[in-house]
C-alpha cells in the first residue's frame, strides 16, 4: 500500500489559489474587451513596465537583434530547430487523408488541414524561455499554419535576444513582445493595431493558463499548460543524486512546481531528501526551488513496482522520468502522463531543450485525457461524403428516413424521402 512519506499542497489550498486567479484574469480579459489596445498598453506598463511605440517588431530591428548574438548561440539554437522539426515532419506523414468506399457508390474520406492563423506565446520573466519558440512556432511553420503571431514578455525592460531569434528561425510572421494575459487576449480577441487569431499555443504562468481557459471557444487552444510537473520513478537501483538533481531541475520553474519521487526503496527516500537538501546549498536558483520542494514536493513509498504504476497514473505528471530495473513495464503499462523520460541517460531538460520531442505537455493530471502539444494540434481532421449513385442514395435514404421519424425529426426524414423520391425506382 503506498505510503505518503512527504505531502505536498493539499487541494483545498489549491483551488483557493486557482480561484483568485480566475476572478483576476476575468478582470483583465473584459478589460481588452472594452477598451482594446488602451487596456493593453497600460497592462503592458503595470505588470512589465513597458510601452514601446509598437509592440510589434520590424524586419531591421529583428534582424539588428540576430545579429548580436554570438554565433554559437545561433549554431545552438538552429540544431535544436532541427531535432525539433525533424520529429514534427514525422509525425505530420503519420496523418494521411483517407478516401474509402463503405457501400458500393457511397464515398467517404477525410482531410487533414491546417489552422489559418496562430498565436504562439512564449513565456519569459525569469528566465528566457528559448526552447518554447521551436516547440510553437516551428511546429506550426511543420503544420502549415499560414499566419504565426509570436508574443514574449520583456526581461527587465530589455529584448530577450535569443528568443526573438528563435521564433525567427522558427517562421514566424510577426514578433511582439508583450507578455502575460495582455498577449493572450490580443491575440486571442484582436485589438486596433491586430487581426485575431485562431488558435493560441503555449506555456505560461497560472494567469497565461487560466487565460487561455477562458477564452476557449472564442478561439482554439493547444492544451491548458501550468505550472510544470515532474514525477520521478526509482527503484533501489537508481542513486539519489540524480533523483535529487532531475527532481530540482523542474522545481527551479517556479514556486509552484510539483516535483514527486514514488519508490520501491525506503532507503533511496531517505538519501534523496538528504541529497536535495545538499544540492539545494549551491544551486543558483534555490530561492525557487526549495520553496517548491517544501510546499509542493511528494515522496511516496510503494511496495511494487507494479504499484508505483498505479500511483504514477493517479499522479498524471507532466514528465515522467523512469529509473528502474524494469523500465519498459512503465513504457507498457502507463497511460496517464505527458512524456516519458526512460532510463537515466535521458532526462527532462533533454525534452524541455533539444532532442525533439514538444515540451508543451498536459499539467494538472490533464494527461488522463489528452497529450501535449503536437503537429497535429495545429490540424484539423474534416469529413466529407459523395454518393454518386441513383441506388446508393436510394438505399441510405430508406434507412435515414426511417431513423429519423424514430427521432421525430421530419425535415430531416424529408430531405431522405426527396432523394429516394428522385433516385430510387
């Protein structure tokens, strides 16, 4: 039976917290409403503390800002775009259109077509979040979206170099920095000085989330991505020191990041708390991390591997990494989750960073009903029909005349009884 050797936020404190952010997002949003670029320019101010002429850039200052990058940072950048869309074009030739004749003269097939526009937002603040440029607005570019909107925050009142680059290389249309749910709703609901998109893509913060929350319907989302997780699954033959380093590397994105280890080994509990303990000592972003260890770190102690799998999918953690002798079970039998990291030569920052796959995966146990972010996000699957015989259309229309007076839906039973009128003998 799985025990509970460190609890983290229980869920009434958690909800309290998501309710505050609701109410203050609701706000903003019929703010921008209202009062369109106005609200957003003072919002921009507020909470970054800037208000450039445009927020949009032109083709010389983007070009001015890639060149002041170094060119390894270039070099960099350019090889994980390349892992990136290399694993998206594969994915996009798994999705083929389909043409199948199910009777004989009724035709059915379905097409996979891109999303017009997107807006991808890219989360900054603290840290320059490079690696979400090529998971959104490369992707898209894979896809085929036709008009990619791209949003970052300032840092600090300054471009964010690096970034910017990204989405350029990545093929985006335009580039705005703006931030927080400022960017969301003007993408999302169109401003003066811009067209609304369709769909917005992206990580963020919980007000990013929520926002994204809120305006679904009004226009598509990718998925509803908080605060970042990381499960950490290990059995005796794993060592605390790289359970302790993969745990805090995903604790350091904020102070409400859930970093969980479920074990099989006592022992290896014990050691990795002392472990992230000592790491905590010296690692450059411990003001954060440890706040997110204390308030939403887990260990939980099983008795099975067979029972951590059962565990981990009630957990439904963003990133999964697996540490055992048996890593494939997990492989084979887990279902709730948003990535898989197998064996200790991979690991979270891989994903987050380079090797390919989208790091924009479901939080919030969102893994039990959907994955992360994807090339085929960006599609649409749509159906059509052609009966292009006198007998097909007679004979389907019998049986729809039929199961629509069950229904009592008589304009639709007569548009079956018109073409058996006209096709049948």
């Amino acid at each position: 039976m799985a025990k509970i050797l460190k609890p983290g936020i229980s869920d009434e404190d958690a909800f309290e917290a998501d309710v505050k952010v609701q109410q203050i997002v609701s706000g903003i949003l019929d703010d921008i409403r209202k009062r369109g670029d106005t609200a957003v320019r003072e919002l921009s101010v507020k909470f970054d503390k800037w208000a450039p002429e445009s927020f949009k850039l032109s083709d010389a200052e983007i070009a001015e800002i890639v060149g002041s990058l170094d060119q390894q940072v270039i070099d960099d950048i350019k090889f994980a775009q390349e892992q990136v869309a290399n694993f998206a074009q594969h994915q996009k030739d798994a999705l083929k259109d389909i043409e199948v004749e199910t009777l004989p003269g009724v035709i059915l097939g379905h097409k996979n077509i891109p999303v017009n526009s997107v807006g991808c937002y890219v989360p900054g603040g603290r840290y320059p979040m490079v690696a979400s440029a090529h998971m959104s607005v490369l992707t898209a570019k894979v896809a085929g979206v036709k008009r990619i909107i791209a949003c970052t925050p300032p840092i600090n009142g300054e471009l964010p170099a690096a970034t910017i680059a990204a989405m350029h290389f990545g093929g985006a249309d335009e580039i705005h920095i703006i931030g927080g749910v400022q960017a969301i709703a003007r993408m999302a609901l169109g401003t003066e000085t811009m067209e609304p998109v369709d769909m917005i893509v992206g990580p963020g913060n919980a007000y990013v989330a929520e926002a994204k929350r809120q305006l679904f319907g009004r226009v598509g989302i990718d998925l509803l991505a908080g605060p970042t997780e990381v499960l950490v699954i290990a059995d005796e033959t794993a060592d605390a020191e790289m359970v302790a380093t993969d745990l805090l590397g995903q604790a350091e994105h904020g102070p409400n990041s859930p970093a969980v280890l479920i074990t099989t080994s006592e022992q290896l509990a014990k050691e990795t708390e002392i472990e992230i303990g000592r790491q905590l000592e010296t690692l450059e972003t411990a003001d954060i991390a440890s706040v997110s260890w204390q308030d939403y770190g887990q260990i939980i102690l099983v008795d099975s591997l067979e029972e951590a799998c059962v565990e981990a999918d009630k957990v439904a953690s963003e990133h999964v990494e697996i540490l055992t002798a048996d890593n494939d079970y997990f492989l084979n039998n887990m279902t709730n989750y948003g990535a898989l990291f197998i064996g200790p030569r991979t690991n979270v920052a891989y994903g987050d960073k380079v090797i390919g796959t989208n790091h924009t995966l479901p939080t919030k146990k969102a893994g039990r009903y959907t994955g992360g972010l994807w090339v085929g996000k960006f599609i649409k699957t749509v159906t059509y029909q052609r009966v292009v015989s006198d007998e097909a259309s007679a004979l389907i229309g019998e049986y729809c005349s039929r199961l629509c007076a069950i229904e009592r839906f008589w304009g639709h039973k007569e548009q079956a009884d018109l073409r058996v009128r006209r096709y049948g003998n």
